[in-house]
C-alpha cells in the first residue's frame, strides 16, 4: 500500500479502549498489524486458467496451493472481485523483512500480524528470521497454507495461520490494544516523532498498515481506529513507513 499524503481532520483519541490493559500486561508494548493484505492462495474459481496451471507446474503444485501473484497470474486475476488489491505477496514479504530485522523485534518489544483481505490472520512468532529470497518465502508461506503451523526445529511456533478471522476479531480478541493507530494517505498529517510520542505509552500501542498496492483502507478497518496519521508529504511504500515508524519506537522505548 501507498501511504502518506493527503489529510483529514485528526481523529479523536478518546475512543474506548480495547480491552483492559490489565489482561495485557506481559505483551509487547508495541503491535503492528500488516492489514487487508494481498496474500492468499489461488481461488478455486481461476484455478483452471493457463497461467495459475502453468505456474503451479513449475512450482510442482496443485493450482490451489500456489500464492495468487498479479505477476504471473495478471489475465487469470481479471475476472476477480477487487482484482486491483489482490495478488501481491510480494509486499507482504518487504514489509515483514523490514519489520522482522528491527532491533525492537528482537527484543522482544514488537509483536507483528498479518491479516488478509479474505480474513485469515497470520501471528508471528518471537524470534522468527524471515527469509530473505522471495522463492523462499514463498515456500514458506504455501507450506504455512497447508499445515497452518511453521515450528523451528526446537518445537518453538515461529507462524500460525488462523482461518475466518475478522480484523474486528484480531483486534478485540488477540491484540486487545491500548490505541489503534492507522497509517494512510488520507490520514492527519504529523511526524513520524509525533505519532510515536503521542501513542508510545498507550501499550500495546498498534500501528496498522496497508499490505495492499493501491487504495485505502476499507470502512471496516476504518471503524475501528482510534487515529489516522500520514506521515509525510510523498507517498511511501509500506516497508518504508514500517521503517520510520519501529526507527522511533526503538527511540522512545530506548531500545537500541
């Protein structure tokens, strides 16, 4: 996704809190959520075309089984509702590569998620190093698909895929923030310092960002935050904003 650019009036940050901070005191102080992302498997209904048949030859897959990608299945896609915010799993990849290599994710201070435009949500595991190679990440994320668990060889959960999972539900349920905090390009323009300073103590403070190409958030991810920033005056690919916006909670938590 896109992110930064034109404002809106700020939203308000007295909403009611998510839960009760009580219940969360052993979480990390801050959560990221990579939200309607453009990862899925191939639906069934364009699993039949020659270009989803092709490639799944290659990969020595079913159709089925294989990442819907606009790069190889850019004909196949066209029949597909919202076809322009699907079939990038390859911004899902940037985006956890930068957020998983941070300082604050190795200390423990950062949890992250990934939910998918078609409401699966994927809980990141302490200590997880993803792979740098994409085919490698790609294998890893089909074989995730599959068994709906990856584990290190010690038994530690480094991934968990969770069917039918709203981001009402991820939110409400598994997060429980302290604040929701939306990072788009029609949010209320601010600094990077500012949205983290403001935010930071509100634990687990959450950042949302969009792992989709183009567009905006949908109202039901909208909803439900409590503020929107845009953090600069050119939009900023996702990876990017994830950067800036761990960078200054390393600061302000004195995490180096």
């Amino acid at each position: 996704m896109l992110l930064v650019g034109r404002a809106m009036n700020e939203a308000t940050t007295d909403k009611t809190s998510y839960g009760d901070r009580r219940l969360i005191r052993r979480q990390s102080p801050v959560s990221l959520v990579i939200a309607e992302s453009a990862l899925e498997t191939v639906p069934r209904e364009i699993a039949g075309h020659s270009s989803v048949k092709n490639h799944a030859q290659r990969l020595g897959k079913k159709p089925t089984e294989i990442l819907l990608d606009r790069s190889y299945h850019h004909a196949a896609m066209k029949s597909l509702k919202s076809n322009w915010k699907r079939g990038r799993p390859d911004l899902v990849h940037f985006a956890l590569a930068e957020a998983l290599a941070t300082p604050l994710f190795f200390s423990g201070m950062l949890k992250v998620y990934v939910h998918t435009a078609d409401d699966k949500v994927i809980i990141v595991g302490d200590n997880l190093r993803i792979p740098k190679a994409y085919f490698r990440f790609e294998g890893l994320i089909m074989d995730l698909y599959k068994k709906k668990t990856v584990t290190s060889s010690e038994g530690q959960m480094l991934l968990e895929l969770q069917d039918n999972v709203s981001f009402e539900a991820l939110v409400k349920r598994i997060i429980r923030p302290g604040i929701l905090v939306g990072l788009s390009t029609v949010g209320f323009p601010a600094t990077v310092d500012h949205v983290v300073k403001k935010n930071i103590d509100a634990a687990p403070c959450t950042f949302v960002i969009g792992g989709f190409p183009k567009g905006h958030f949908s109202d039901r991810i909208t909803s439900l935050l409590q503020a929107t920033y845009s953090i600069g005056e050119q939009s900023m690919e996702a990876h990017v904003v994830i950067a800036r916006i761990v960078y200054e909670c390393e600061r302000a938590l004195h995490c180096t």
